[in-house]
C-alpha cells in the first residue's frame, strides 16, 4: 500500500513477555534494554542461538536495499559482504531519497527498542540542512519558493503544535531558519499582529529546559503566543509563510450540545482550543434554532473532535444530524432597479440603484465583486461603501435554501438619491433588495461540495465498491491495481457519503478503508434542487 521498499534493520531477542532487546542487523551488534523503563542500554555480541537467523535477515536487508541502490548494489553482485558504514550509507541515501524505509522493533509499553530508534534517525534521517523547505511568499500571491534554512537569515518559524499547559498555551515552534532569543519581538504572518516571546524553553518529554535562544533547526516551545496550529512567524523582514493562510471553506456542519449543563465549561474551552489547533475546524451559533454549530471537513474530521471531548474534557455531547455546507450560485446575468422609499414621522429613507449582477469567471481567484461603474454624482460617493456593503451582505444567504452565493459580481451603473432622506442605511438596504430582484432573474442554482474519494481494497471486493459508489452518484475516474490491492478514485457529492466507512467495512469484511478530501462545489441534479428548496421553504414558514 506505501508502494516503498521496506525491510527490518533489527531481529528481536524473545517475543512479547520474553522481548529482552534487538539485534541490530548493520551493525552485528545486539542491544538489551534493562532497569526501569529499558533506560540502561547494553551492548553485547548476538547470541549463538540467533547467530544463524541474523545472517539470513542481514542478507535479506542488503539485497532489499541493494535493489533500490546502484553502489551496494555492485557490492552484492560481487558477493562482497558490505562494511556497517557501506551499508549504513545506502540505507541512508535511499531513505532520504524516499525509495527505502527501515523498520525498527521495540516495544513502546515496556520503553524497549527507544535509544535505538532515536539513533536511527540521526544515522538515516536527513538533518534539516539537507532537506529543501518550501515556503510561500505572501508578496506575491503564495509564489513557492525555496527557504535557505541558515541560522544567519531572517527568522522563519512555524507553530506546528498547540499543548494546554500548567501555564497556559504551550506553542511549539519548528525553526526554519534564523535565530530567536529570549524577549525578542515576532510577527504573526497570519493575524499580522506583533508577539514578544517572555520564555523560550526545549522539551524532554513532559520536562523543560530553559534555554537562552534558539536557530534553524531546532524545535523549541514557547509561552504566552496566542496563535493557532500553522500559523507562521517571522521577524517581519521577510513575508512568508510555511502553510498556505488560505483555509479551505468547511463541507459539513454538525449541531452539537452537552448532555449535562455542569459540563459546558468544559465544552466551551474545548471548542476554544480545538479552533486554535485546527483552522478548518469552525465554530458557530445558528442564529434561528440558538445552536452551536460545528463545522469541518468531513464525517470523520467532526467525529474525531466529538471523541476527543469525552476523552481529554470528560464532556459528553449529543450531535444531531450532519448538515451538508451547500453554496447558492447565479447562472446567468439580471438586472436590478429598485428605489427604497419610506417616509416617516421625521426625515425618510431614499435610495435608487440601478445595475446588473452576473456570475464571476471560474479562473477569478475573487468570490465577489463589486464594480463601480456610476458616472456623475447620482448617487453621492459617500454612499458607495454602504452600497458594496449591503450587496456583500445579501450575498450571505440566497433565497433558494438560505446558504451562501458564490462568485458574483456585482455592477452599479446609475441610482438616484434625494437631499433630506438619502443615508447609508437607505442605501444599503436598497441593495440588498435589489439583489433579491435581480437573483430570482439569475436562474440560481445550488451547489453540493464534490469530493474526491480514494478506496483501497482486496481485488475481490472491486465490483462491489463500484457498484456502491454508482448507487450514491459517484463518478469513477480511475482504478490502479497494485499486488492484490485495487485503488479506486471517484468523485462523489458529500450529501451521498454518510456512513460511508461503515458501509465500506461490511462490504469488504473491513479491509477496505478510504480517503476523502474536498474537491469543487457542483450543482445539484433539478429534483434535488426543488426538494431543498421546498424544504427550506416549509421550515421558514413554521419558524
């Protein structure tokens, strides 16, 4: 399934209750882990007894690694017996170049195999001067761009983990390149707003090591960083950024409460950190029902939080039915004129405006647009933003199922105002009535996120995974056969995947598993479309 190379380094010495220790097979030496939690290492000659077999494995290992590397590769063919650097070296070489992966033994529950695990990284890792970091650069639209990692640059480093800690919140920092010292100042790409660092520590485990500074290369914890999990941070002299802080729109929504009302502290600052940790986990209030809404990027994304709350907050929740993140779109150009008038006891509301509203191009990165095409002083530009305001605002619910419309644009020509009553509110309110005029001429549609589906299963269980998919309206795009496994990819609306991976499992006995990630949002076949809106229509009414 990695479609990668693998083979053991090490033999074990006893099984499960008799696991003593390895034999490492490069360099023909045996490792006993002894006193408490394995700490003391000793290093002794392979037993007699294993002798035989760690010969067999070593051969096995060096003609693994001699089929992916050309050097140990002519070593082999002559029979030589390669020295532990020769093949320490090889391992090396194709472990960074990804077509080889060591496999270590231990055991993580008696803290066996650890030492030498952590000596496998330094001997096959790369060390962060060989590998090549991409950056984004923030002046020029994400351009990719290779960061040079010397500790003499400007700072770049990335919060890549978020802990609740004695003290508050722990970030970790992953230094990219530059330095950062106790007390210095740093700016947050993503909020734009400025940090002082009060203490720089390193982690051992759950212990801290005060430290003075730190440079590329390094992975330090910090406190008193009100930031999330991605966020990116520099000394401002370079604008860049090591994740994208463009963050994918949520696909699914779920409505979700505390069984007990003791337990909603608890509830509140879980959600508050799971925020913080994750961008693409979001939370609302649905202004109608008075509910908290969590929304994410799929089944699983919500359930894991969900998990996670009754684990780590001792908080039990309920969630309701999973709300699929549906978008409005317009599919062709209307045309507005609307005059809102409306006298009162005391000064009135008067505003015309007049313009057209049609669908953005697919390769405009914008989701809306607003064109300011007056000519004259028909309406004053003091009303312009009010204007813009009210058409963005009217472009958070459409009339068809109360969900956002996506990529308009919107083009004021001419209006009318009037020298007592004209305002802002007249204004805006006059466009976003407007906008409901011309959108009923716009032959809205509405759009399902799409996603893209990959399923890996035994061969034998193929027809049956296609023919699901083509029951929930999946389109198939490809299918790879690899060994006995078969890789399916489809494009399949999220509204037709839940239960997915429970269905999935009892049609392949559960070896089948699957991957989902968001692709596009696409209209809705006509009886669904009429179905949504009657139903949104129903709920209106009895609300």
């Amino acid at each position: 399934k990695l479609k990668l190379h693998a083979c053991a380094v090490q033999l074990p010495i006893g099984l499960e209750e008799e696991h003593r220790g390895v034999v490492d097979l490069v360099s023909k030496k045996a490792y006993y882990f002894e006193g408490k939690d394995g700490i003391d290492m000793q290093v002794k000659e392979i037993p007699p007894e294993l002798m035989e077999e760690a010969e067999t494995k070593r051969l096995q290992l060096v003609e693994a690694v001699a089929e992916v590397d050309d050097k140990l590769a002519e070593s082999f063919l002559l029979e030589e017996d390669p020295t532990e650097e020769q093949l320490q070296n090889a391992i090396r070489r194709q472990t960074i170049l990804r077509n080889f992966a060591p496999v270590f033994m231990g055991s993580a529950f008696k803290n066996k195999g650890v030492q030498t695990l952590l000596d496998g990284v330094v001997n096959y890792l790369p060390c962060p001067s060989e590998v090549e970091n991409i950056g984004l650069d923030l002046t020029k639209d994400e351009e990719r761009l290779v960061i040079g990692g010397s500790p003499s640059d400007s700072l770049v480093a990335l919060a890549f983990k978020l802990e609740e800690g004695r003290y508050g919140q722990l970030t970790y920092l992953r230094m990219y390149q530059g330095k950062l010292k106790k007390g210095d100042t740093i700016h947050n790409m993503t909020t734009g707003k400025r940090v002082k660092i009060p203490r720089l520590v390193r982690m051992h485990s759950d212990e801290m090591e005060d430290v003075e500074s730190a440079q590329a290369g390094d992975i330090v914890a910090v406190f008193g960083v009100d930031c999330s999990s991605g966020d990116t941070f520099t000394d401002n002299n370079v604008k860049l950024s090591m994740e994208s802080i463009k963050v994918p729109e949520p696909v699914m929504s779920l409505a979700i409460m505390p069984k007990s009302k003791l337990a909603m502290a608890q509830f509140s600052k879980a959600l508050n950190r799971f925020q913080r940790e994750d961008p693409t986990f979001k939370v609302s209030l649905d202004p109608d029902t008075n509910q908290t809404i969590i929304s994410g990027m799929g089944e699983l994304h919500l359930e894991i939080y969900i998990e996670r709350m009754l684990r780590e907050y001792n908080c039990e929740t309920e969630a309701g039915k999973p709300r699929v993140n549906f978008r409005e779109a317009l599919t062709k150009r209307s045309k507005f004129d609307y005059l809102h008038k409306k006298q009162t006891g005391g000064s009135g509301q008067y505003g015309r405006v007049i313009g057209y509203i049609e669908p953005l191009p697919e390769d405009n990165p914008a989701n809306f647009e607003f064109v300011n095409e007056l000519v004259g002083n028909n309406v004053p530009p003091a009303f312009i933003p009010a204007i813009e305001k009210g058409f963005r605002e009217a472009c958070n619910a459409g009339t068809l199922i109360g969900h956002p419309i996506d990529r308009v644009r919107v083009v004021i020509q001419d209006g009318a105002a009037h020298v007592v009553d004209s305002s802002e509110l007249a204004f805006k309110l006059a466009s976003l009535y407007a906008f409901r005029q011309a959108y009923s001429g716009a032959s809205p549609v509405i759009l399902e996120p799409i996603m893209r589906v990959d399923v890996v299963v035994p061969s034998e269980f193929q027809g049956s995974v296609i023919g699901d998919i083509n029951k929930r309206k999946g389109l198939i795009v490809n299918s790879d056969q690899e060994a006995d496994d078969v890789t399916v990819t489809a494009y399949v609306p999220l509204n037709n995947m839940f239960g997915y991976s429970t269905d999935l499992r009892s049609m392949t006995q559960g070896k089948g598993e699957f991957t989902m990630e968001y692709l596009k949002h696409d209209p809705v076949p006509q009886d669904l479309q009429k179905d949504l809106s009657e139903n949104f229509t129903k709920a209106r009414i009895m609300h």
